[in-house]
C-alpha cells in the first residue's frame, strides 16, 4: 500500500489528486498528505506558533479536503494554492478566536519575537526573480513590514501598531496603502 | 461595475473588512467572476511568502487521526453534483430532488459527509422551495429548488431557530439561488424538528442580525435514518 502512495505521488500533479479524491479514492488523498503535509504545517505554524494547533489546523485542513474536493476550481488557481488558502483561513480564525492562544509569560516574548523573525525571513528568503520581491522591496520600510506582520505571521491590526509604536490608524494606513501599492505592482 | 470592490481587494486578501463590509464584498465575488479572478491572483501572488516555509516534519500520528476521521462510503454522489451547476436549473432541481429522496430512502446515494438534519423548506403555498443538510461541522449545504427571485440591492438569508431562548441564528446569505455550501454559525448540534427558514433581506443582510425580511420558504428538520 505504501508503495502504491508513493507511485502516486511521484507521477500526478496535485490538481488530478483532488480530481480522484473527489472520486472518493483514499490513496489519492494519502497521496496529497505525504506531499503538501509538511508546508502546510509549517505554514499553520508561522501563525498559530504551536505545533499542536498546527497540527489540528492540518488536520480539519484535509478532512475538508476530503469532503469538499469536488469544489476545487482550477479557474481559480493552483491546487497548492487551495490547499494554503484553507490552511490560512483555519489558522487565522483559530488566532481571531483567540481563547485557546493565550501564552503563559514564560513563552511569550519568545513566541512573538518569533513572529517578527518569520515575516522578515519570509520576504528575505523570497528568490529574487520572484516579482513579490522586488515589488515589496519598493514600498518603504514600515508600510513593508505592516504588510508582512499582517499576511505572513496574521497579526492584527492592533498587534501591528504595537510592534512598531505607531497609533492604530497609522498601522491601518500603512497596512492598506502597502497592499495597494504592492498590487498596482504586481499588475 | 466593481470598481469600487476593486480598490477592497487587498484588504480583503489581508482580512482586513469585516461586517456589512466583508459581507457586501463577498457576496459581489460571488455575482462577479472578473473580480473572483483578480482577488485569486492577488492571493497567489501573496502565497508565494508562504512557500518560503522549511517543510515541518509530519508526526506520525497525524494521518491516522485524519483517515479515522474520513466517512468511508463518502462521495458516492460528488460525480452527479458537479456537473449539476452547469446544468439547466429545472434539470438540476428534479436530479438533486431525487438524489434526495433516494437518500432518505437509504438507497446508495450517500453524501461527502451525513448530514446530521435535511430539512425540506416549503413556500406558503406548500411548494418545496429548497433543502437544507445542516452537518456536524455546522456548515450548511443547501439545494433551491425553486428559482427565487431576487431583486438588486436584496440577497437570500438563511436561518435557523436552535432554541427558543437562542432564537433565530444566521447561517449566510447567498446572492443567487444556486447550489452552495455555507460556513455556517457556530451552534448546539442541529436536532430534528429545528426550524430553518429563508428570508429575502436588503443587501449586505439583515441589518439587525434577526430576519426582517418577508419569509421565502421555511421547514422543520428531519434526521436522516
């Protein structure tokens, strides 16, 4: 059996394993865990910052998988790109929810200084081919990391503020003046 | 004609509308393929920040907890739904209809996952007018069988009544009768004889949070056998 996952794998993209998942084949569905498993624990984590968190957000991620495969629509991006979108999205409605994320004093400073390190080191280790780079390379420094505070580690708007001493409207500002440069760039 | 959405895209993408806001926005995505297609290629754009990622290592535990958690004679009927948005919308309602009472009749038709209620929600004049299959993860799939119409600046908002104490509780709202799963709300496991209902609200929804609408259809539950 191991070796029948692995054989998928191998060979067949991500969008025609959703297509057989649809079809209620299970090895296709195995198939896409082995594969995508890892990035998106690693993104759920950049975000929930505790593996076991990231772990529930994975796996809520692929029982949905499961069920609403048949929904994937390639008109609408890549199959990778459904996957993150659903990690996101659980994962940031975990952090909005709130309750369950409280640190102890302990782990705190560690956990946010954490954050910070991951929104850098996202947009730094982007290749340099990579258009996103060098569109978020243009915009100045504080509307840069509003934007990766907010989108790669999903700090609030009132956790942005803080990080970098500004009242919360300015955060807000630069937040959306940032993504809207960064798309007109992008174009 | 989205002009004015256009320039919400971004904060859309960072979660940064919420409310009559968010609401307003998702339901133009919806009506809206063009601005569907610029928000998805904003957000795989912004996705290759996430692709910086080093890969977790998997516990071992993890796809065990996922496969135990998989429905095993799910899906039997994702082939005939697919196709069925692209199908005539009276072909569509009779198929889905059928699909229906094939399940409640415990034939093999089974769905992605049990429902734990299906209600059937009938207009005043006792015509079906649309199924609901509340599930367990509170997200709701409905079915219109009936192709209300829905006048600009109005959409169709769907309710349930949990409790009397809780009262009525909004599950979503669509533009356009169609096929669609909604998120839901989170609530007590749906029991049968729960009442669901459909109201036609101003757009973004109900401004109060309670329907205010005149009702379209509405039905009690029922548990599948």
């Amino acid at each position: 059996m191991e070796h029948t996952v692995s054989d998928i794998r191998q060979t067949i993209s991500p969008e025609t394993l959703l297509a057989r998942i649809a079809k209620a084949e299970r090895a296709a569905l195995a198939a896409l865990f082995e594969s995508e498993a890892g990035r998106l624990l690693a993104i759920a984590r950049r975000i929930v910052r505790r593996n076991d968190l990231a772990e529930e957000v994975v796996q809520e991620t692929f029982v949905a998988v499961w069920q609403r495969a048949g929904q994937f629509d390639p008109a609408r991006g890549s199959a990778r790109g459904w996957l993150t979108t659903m990690v996101r999205n659980r994962a940031l409605n975990l952090l909005r929810d709130g309750g369950r994320l409280e640190f102890h004093d302990a782990t705190t400073l560690e956990a946010l200084s954490g954050r910070e390190q991951d929104a850098v080191s996202a947009f730094q280790t982007l290749s340099d081919s990579e258009g996103l780079k060098q569109c978020l390379g243009q915009l100045d420094e504080p509307k840069r990391r509003a934007v990766l505070l907010t989108y790669v580690v999903g700090m609030s708007n009132g956790e942005v503020a803080e990080r970098l001493a500004v009242p919360l409207g300015t955060a807000k500002s630069w937040i959306r003046r940032g993504i809207a440069a960064l798309q007109e760039c992008l174009r | 004609m989205s002009a004015g959405f256009d320039d919400q895209i971004g904060d859309y993408v960072l979660r940064m509308l919420d409310g009559a806001e968010l609401a307003a926005f998702e339901a133009e995505v919806a009506r809206d393929p063009a601005l569907a297609g610029r928000v998805a290629t904003l957000r795989g754009r912004m996705q290759a920040l996430d692709d910086t990622v080093v890969p977790a290592p998997v516990p071992s535990g993890l796809w065990r907890r996922i496969e135990a958690q998989l429905t095993p004679t799910a899906h039997a009927s994702a082939a005939n739904r697919t196709p069925l948005r692209q199908q005539s919308w009276l072909l569509a309602a009779s198929v889905v209809l059928a699909a229906g009472i094939g399940f409640v009749a415990g034939q093999q038709f089974s769905k992605p996952a049990q429902p734990v209620v299906i209600a059937v929600l009938v207009s005043e004049n006792a015509m079906p007018g649309a199924i609901i299959e509340a599930f367990a993860n509170n997200s709701v799939h409905i079915v219109p069988l009936e192709a209300f119409e829905v006048p600009a600046g109005k959409v169709l908002e769907v309710w349930t009544k949990p409790s009397e104490e809780i009262g009525p509780v909004s599950l979503g709202r669509f533009a356009r009768p169609a096929e669609i799963v909604l998120d839901g709300a989170t609530l007590p496991l749906p029991r049968a004889g729960q009442l669901y209902e459909i109201t036609l609200e101003d757009a973004p929804g109900s401004p109060t949070g309670k329907p205010t609408g005149p009702i379209l259809v509405k039905g009690l539950a029922r548990s599948p056998i």
